[in-house]
C-alpha cells in the first residue's frame, strides 16, 4: 500500500530528524528525514546549499514504490525558511509546514554560528540573505553576557535589522508564489529570531494567494523556539538553553513546560492539516 510521502528538514544543527520521521512513520506517511549538512556525505556547514538537491530528493521520494505520487514538506527552524523557499520556487508538494520559520532568507553558518555567508543556491547563483545591522550596545552586551557564561538572546539583532525595510527586501521569501496549504507554528517568546512577527508575515503575503482559505497559523504566547514535536525528541521541545559553537549558551525562549505544551497542541492539529490535505490529492 503506498502512502503521503514527507521530506522532513531539520534545523540550524544539522543532521536528520530521526525521532520526528518515525512518530510520522507511525501515522502511516512514508517519511524522508533528508539531511542538507553537518553530517557525512553533506557539507559540513550551511554554506551555498543547492536547492536542486532538495528537488532530487523530492523527485525520487515521488516515484519511491512506498508513496502515493504526493509528497509535503515539514521544516524546522531553519528547515522552516527552507520549505516556505522550496514552496516558492518550486511547484512540486501538496502541503507545506513550516515551525518557527523565518520569512527571510538568512545568512549560512559556520560550525552552527550565523556567518556572513550564502546558506542557499539556485541554478548555480547564491540567493540572497538578511545581513545583519548591529548596534554597538547589542555587540557589548553578546559579549558580557558569553564572558559571563550567561544564556545569549539574539533577538534584538532581528529586531535592529528588520527596522531596515528596503535593505532585507531583496531577501524576502516570496511566499505568495506558494499555491498549496501552508502551516506555521510559531511562539511569541522565541529568541532566536521573531518566528511569530515572520509568520504574520507569512500569513499577509499569503493572502494574496487562491489557497488562502486552507493555511492555518498557530501561535503559543508563552512557548519559545522548541515547540513542534513532541514526544521527547532530542532537544524538543524541552531545551531552553543550549550550547551552540562549543562556545556560547543561547537561549531560546518560552519554558520547558510552555513549550512542551505548545507541542503536545500541535500534533494533533499538524495531523489533521495533512489528513484533510492529502485526502484532497488523492
């Protein structure tokens, strides 16, 4: 019997989402966790990451002999701006779920720290990402808080740099361009980026689209950036700080149990985004 197929991305530490694919494994979708770097057999870093890759994987998880023809796109994080940027490019998925996504293309990493680097090309061009508008008050206090080995917030970089309207326009995630359901998830607490102001975001440029009646935007006012899956997956949704670099503690908002929450409230709604969605293509 084949089933939905899912391209699971993950986010800004790299790897595969193994945990997450089989709780979906276990609802019946023929599930590909697909690793873009930090593991063996991709680059290290999130650096000039063809989008082409992520079409191949799409191409041959539709003709896999376990699916249906139809395959979505769930992403993370960072894996969250890219399946809103596949979405946009690319007419190749039935529904998109994107959790405390970015509605910019943001800059790659190195060794997981943000760097001033390309994260994405297509057809061979770097597209182009958000640079980042430092405050001189910002810069000093990353670094007395990392010297004093207390958790780092990058929030208020974002909100200096989104201040800057026609700077970051050229990397604004057309989103309209998308033609099929879009979900996000998003908490009003995170602070790694402000997942919750890029999914109004979403949700404006969204409307704009004939599919606008079938998007459904979850917010959590207390929950942070860990809030999709739960179930105990490694480092969802419980961390609220973490080691980044081998260096610097982030936090990333919310609490464990506001984020554990946020996450336990969204499965359910998650699986029935896509029973509704996929019951249509077929």
């Amino acid at each position: 019997m084949s089933h939905h197929g899912i391209i699971l991305l993950g986010g800004s530490d790299g790897g595969v989402q193994e945990h997450a694919a089989a709780l979906l494994a276990s609802k019946g979708y023929s599930v590909l966790a697909l690793a873009y770097f930090g593991v063996e057999g991709v680059p290290r870093d999130l650096e000039e990451i063809p989008l082409e890759y992520f079409q191949g994987a799409t191409s041959w998880l539709k003709e896999h002999p376990s699916t249906n023809g139809g395959v979505s796109l769930i992403g993370y994080s960072r894996g969250g701006e890219l399946a809103l940027l596949l979405g946009a490019v690319f007419n190749d998925y039935q529904t998109i779920i994107a959790g405390a996504p970015s509605s910019y293309v943001t800059s790659g990493l190195k060794n997981t720290i943000f760097a001033p680097i390309p994260a994405w090309t297509y057809k061979e061009q770097s597209l182009p990402y958000m640079k980042f508008v430092y405050r001189p008050s910002t810069i000093f206090s990353i670094w007395k808080n990392w010297l004093l080995k207390r958790p780092v917030s990058f929030l208020s970089i974002w909100d200096h740099t989104l201040k800057n309207e026609e700077k970051i326009a050229s990397s604004r995630i057309p989103v309209e361009m998308i033609n099929v359901p879009v979900m996000t998830v998003s908490g009003d607490d995170d602070q790694l980026w402000p997942s919750t102001y890029y999914s109004r975001e979403i949700a404006k440029n969204l409307a704009v689209s004939e599919t606008v009646d079938n998007n459904q935007h979850l917010y959590f006012e207390e929950a942070g950036h860990f809030l999709t899956f739960p179930y105990s997956l490694p480092n969802m949704p419980a961390n609220v700080h973490m080691q980044v670099g081998g260096r610097m503690t982030m936090t990333f908002g919310g609490s464990k149990a506001a984020n554990a929450k946020a996450a336990k409230e969204t499965w359910p709604k998650l699986l029935a985004f896509f029973t509704f969605r996929t019951l249509h293509f077929l």
